[in-house]
C-alpha cells in the first residue's frame, strides 16, 4: 500500500513519451507480450492508473472510451494474478457482450507470455454449457455483462469467495442500462478484501455514491484523451449485414477512385480469408498480421508504396506504424470497438497534407459503436449507400472506354493487327464491328464484363435489430433514431436541378458540393440529396435561386466539364432546358 498517494486526487495528465511501461513496475512476462503486440509508450490513463494498481489502491478513473483504460486495469490485474489458484480471482463488469468480448480478447493478449491463463466472457445469449464447462475446469478471470453474472450466482455456478480485484468498466453506461441494482447486488456478494477499480466516462452523483460505499479511500485519475481526426478525411459509414460484407467491399472497390486501400478487420485469420476471397475476384490485395515475418511484412509493405499492390488486409497490430502516401482509402471491415483504435486507423490515409477516405462498415447491432466513435472524436459519420448494378456497370464501362483510348494510342501495335483484322473482314464477310465485339468477349474472357442486373437484391426497410437477451436484458445500447431532413416548417422550399456531369465523369457529391457552394456563393446547408446518374446527377438546391448566382453556376465547370445547370422536370420525356432563372410555380402539394 502505497501511504504517501493522496486520496483521492484529480490529475490532467499529459502524455509523457519518455516513459516506459517498464518505468511503471510491471513484470518481464506482461512487458513482453507488450512487445508482441507492438506497445512502446504508455497512454496518459495508463500511466496515471498502474503505479496505484500494482500498489493495491482502489482507483476511480475518469476517462472516454478509447483511451487506453483496458490496458490500465488488465496489466496489474495480470502481473499480480497468482495461476495456481484456479477459482476467478479477477471479476470485470462491463455494459455490453461487445465490450466484455473485447475486454477478454485484450486480457488473451497480453497474457500471451504467461503460462496457464485463463479468461472466460460471461455474456446473455451465449449458451450456458460452454460457460458451466470453462468454470468447472477453472478459470482466473471472468469478464461479463451483470444480467449474466448474476444469473450465475444464484444458480451457484460461479464462485467469487477468492476474488482479489473487481473492475466495473463503462460504469455510468451500466448504470443508464439499468444494471445499478445487479451491480451493487454482485459487490455486496464479493470478498471484503479486495481491490476494486471504477472506470467511468462521467461521473454523475450515483457513480459518486457507488464509490464511497464500496471502494476503500480511492485515489481518483482524470484523463482526457485525444481522439481529434484530421479534417483532410472524409469519414463515411455503411450499415451492412455481416454476410453482405464481401459484396459491399467487392462493390466498393470496384465504384470507388481509390490508389491505394487498407482494409482493417478484427482477427489474424481474417486477414488470410478476405484477401484471398478478394484475389479470386480479380484484385490485387495480400494480408498482414503479427504472425506474418517481419522480412515478408517489410516485402509486402514495399510493394503497395511502389503500386505494385493496391490492397492490403491488415489487424491493428500489423499496421501500427505504418506510413504509405499512396494510401488514398481505409475501409473498416470490422468497425473497431475503441475510438482510439478508429483514429488510429483512419490516420493511415490522409497522409503528407494528402486528402483520404474512410469507410466503416456497420453491422445493425454495432450502431452503438458508431455513436461512439462520433461522440469522441465530435465529428459526425456521414452515411453512404451500397454501390448498386447500375453503378458498378458504369465504372466498369469507363474503365473499358479507358483501356481502348489508352490502346488507340499504341499507334505501332494498332497498324499490325490493322491488317490482320481486314484480312479477316475480306475473308469471312464479317462487319467490323462485330470483330471488334469478337475481340473484346475474347479479351474478357469468362468474367462478364457488366453484371447482371436482375441480380440486384430488392431493397427492404431496415428494422432495428433486437439483441438476443439473458434472463435479467444482457444487451448493449440501444442506438438513437436516425431522422432524415425535416420538411415543412421553417425549413426552405428545394427543387431538383440537373447538372450534366455523372459517374462517367467520376464526379463525386463533395465535388458537386465544392464547385457550385464556390462559385454560387452557397451555403452547405442549401444542398439536399444529391444523385449521381451514369451521365449527369440531380441536385436539389433552393427553389428560388437568384438570378445572380445562375449567372456566376453558367460558366462553372466539373472535371472540366461545364455543369450546364437546369431545372429538373422529371421523367427525359417531360424534362425541358431552361437557359436561365426557373419561372417561379405555385407549389403542389396532394393535401392541398
């Protein structure tokens, strides 16, 4: 016990980089695995919380999600964790079976150099055999949601009478769940003798009482951590099923203009997985994990900065640190659990004052991970669509114009195969053109060059996916509602205006956006949905645009293309070109 530390103190601690992880006390075996995993220099939050932790003090920690705090209490538990005691001696709360998951998975890696560890995740909807059987056979630390743990203690299937340390992770989230009366309920069934850690994002009254009932003199930490994103990325989201994932990047890939691609996913043998898978789709993509040798890592590194590879399969370990310029895009397969595994993602493009791109994909039930991460880094995620048939046929049929322009200009190899194809019109009577269509189904071989599209999935309404739940509600946040733009009212009338600039174009909406708010002197906010078309787009602006700013639009251009701004009558068969300032109509409205 350290008798010197004050109790309790608040501390705003800087990062200090000159300090070690061994400067903070911990044994060979846990620093070890931190080298595996790539760790150097401890966060503000861990170095604040550890000296106090291995000393023995009870800990009341003020810090967001993403600042380093699994490590801050799994370190000390594990360097002090004692293996030949095979009942828990370590119990974790947490809100949600995503961050007990998560919180078991960081407890298996740093325990990577200790022999005989055992973690086991105690969750609602997990079955109860696997868990009964991994408590039977002795476990040291068990991380769970409070519906289940206590669902265990009444059965009599888990026994805390030899717990040493208790963490409740997320403690104001757990008690917004509703969880406050199973977690006193399970503090009250605990050892009096025992080192206890709170970890809060705020800390509202409750958390306040929480503390001075049940922790012993705690010395109390606040760190703020720093989850700020470069502005020069544009951050997107998709929401997409789990089986849907492999299309949605295929489709992504192929509709994006991208140079060079990370696309980060959870697990080592996921990397293996979804490289090959996207090989076998024709892209040139190879994995990177901690298991892969560090010549080969640096091989493989070498061959994406040359552009000899454009896609890289990676886990957070396998890419820290890596910097490549010609990164333009990284997509989160697996959207990761702690905002500062997010920004440290997304900072892999964007790279020497360069802009980049960042998608994440959103299963339903990880909404709340993304509210998360919004919340942190106080930028909102704008949602994307999935790439649809139309979309993917138009970039291919680009590419394919592309490739015969950059061909024509081979003016030697085009004379000699000249010749050859009208011997073969002279000889079988055959139109041109239809050689020319001979050739390119030769040239493409078995993979069609457009897909098919009746092979489109029917778009249906996304329900909110109901979390499976334990008998006492184990389930993680329920995500806000999303509301669309608010018609009526104050806001003010929009129209759709056509531009003659699309997908053949390879326009993108913040380009649209760009062009017309400076050179129009527009704001964003008088932009609505905007729809890029194969070969032009609908953008809806304010019905009344002053005849000034359709003036300055006449001459604006878009990848070199004059936009030739007009209002949008509908249907082509109806639409009419306007040279100038819409004629202002009567709204209609079917209720009058």
């Amino acid at each position: 016990m350290n008798d010197d530390a004050p109790a309790p103190r608040t501390d705003e601690a800087p990062e200090a980089p000159s300090l070690t992880f061994a400067d903070l006390g911990l044994g060979e075996a846990v620093l070890r695995s931190l080298r595996d995993v790539g760790y150097e220099t401890p966060s503000a939050i861990q170095a604040e919380t550890i000296p106090h932790l291995l000393a023995g003090r009870d800990l009341m920690g003020l810090a967001q999600t993403g600042t380093g705090k699994t490590a801050a209490f799994a370190l000390p538990i594990l360097d002090r964790l004692d293996v030949s005691q095979k009942s828990p001696q370590a119990l974790v709360l947490a809100p949600t079976r995503e961050l007990a998951l998560q919180v078991c998975e960081a407890f298996e890696r740093y325990a990577a150099r200790t022999r005989g560890v055992h973690v086991l995740p105690v969750y609602g909807g997990q079955g109860y055999g696997v868990q009964l059987s991994a408590l039977r056979r002795g476990v040291h630390i068990v991380v769970g949601t409070p519906g289940r743990i206590m669902d265990h203690l009444d059965k009599g299937t888990l026994d805390l009478s030899q717990l040493r340390f208790l963490v409740l992770d997320e403690a104001d989230e757990m008690l917004n769940m509703g969880f406050a009366e199973d977690v006193e309920t399970i503090l009250a069934d605990t050892p009096a003798e025992k080192q206890v850690a709170l970890f809060s994002a705020t800390m509202p009254a409750q958390i306040r009482r929480l503390s001075a009932k049940y922790l012993n003199e705690p010395v109390e930490i606040q760190v703020k951590g720093k989850t700020a994103t470069a502005s020069n990325i544009t951050q997107r989201y998709l929401t997409v099923s789990y089986p849907q994932k492999v299309d949605a990047l295929t489709r992504i890939l192929e509709t994006e203009n991208f140079e060079g691609m990370i696309v980060f996913v959870r697990t080592k043998n996921e990397t293996e997985t979804l490289a090959e898978k996207l090989r076998a789709r024709g892209f040139s993509a190879e994995a990177i994990n901690g298991d892969v040798a560090q010549v080969q890592r640096e091989r493989t590194v070498n061959r994406l900065k040359s552009g000899k590879l454009d896609i890289l399969v990676a886990t957070d370990v396998a890419a820290r640190g890596l910097d490549v310029e010609r990164i333009s895009h990284v997509v989160n397969y697996d959207i990761p659990t702690d905002t500062e595994s997010y920004v440290h993602r997304i900072g892999r493009t964007g790279r020497a004052g360069r802009s980049g791109d960042a998608i994440s994909f959103v299963t339903p039930r990880e909404r709340y991970l993304l509210k998360h991460i919004e919340k942190a880094t106080r930028q909102p995620l704008q949602q994307m669509q999935m790439p649809t048939v139309e979309d993917v046929n138009t970039t291919r049929l680009s590419r394919f114009d592309d490739a015969i322009t950059t061909a024509l200009q081979a003016t030697e190899r085009i004379e000699r195969f000249r010749d050859i194809i009208a011997h073969y019109v002279r000889e079988h009577d055959v139109p041109e053109v239809d050689v020319a269509a001979a050739l390119a189904v030769v040239a493409q071989g078995e993979t069609p060059l457009l897909l098919d599209p009746a092979a489109e999935p029917k778009p249906r309404q996304e329900r909110p996916v109901r979390e499976e739940r334990g008998p006492r509600g184990d389930r993680p946040e329920r995500p806000a509602r999303e509301r669309g733009p608010r018609r009526g009212g104050a806001e003010k009338p929009m129209a759709s205006y056509r531009i003659a600039v699309g997908k053949r174009h390879k326009v993108e909406p913040r380009q649209i956006v760009g062009a017309i708010a400076n050179e129009g002197g527009l704001q964003r906010s008088d932009f609505g949905h905007i729809s890029i078309r194969p070969d032009h787009s609908i953008v809806e602006l304010p019905a009344d645009l002053d005849p000034q700013i359709w003036e300055k639009l006449s001459s604006t251009r878009i990848s070199g293309k004059l936009i030739e701004l007009s209002q949008d009558q509908g249907p082509p068969n109806a639409r009419r070109q306007q040279d100038g300032p819409p004629r202002q109509k009567k709204p209609r409205h079917k209720n009058g």
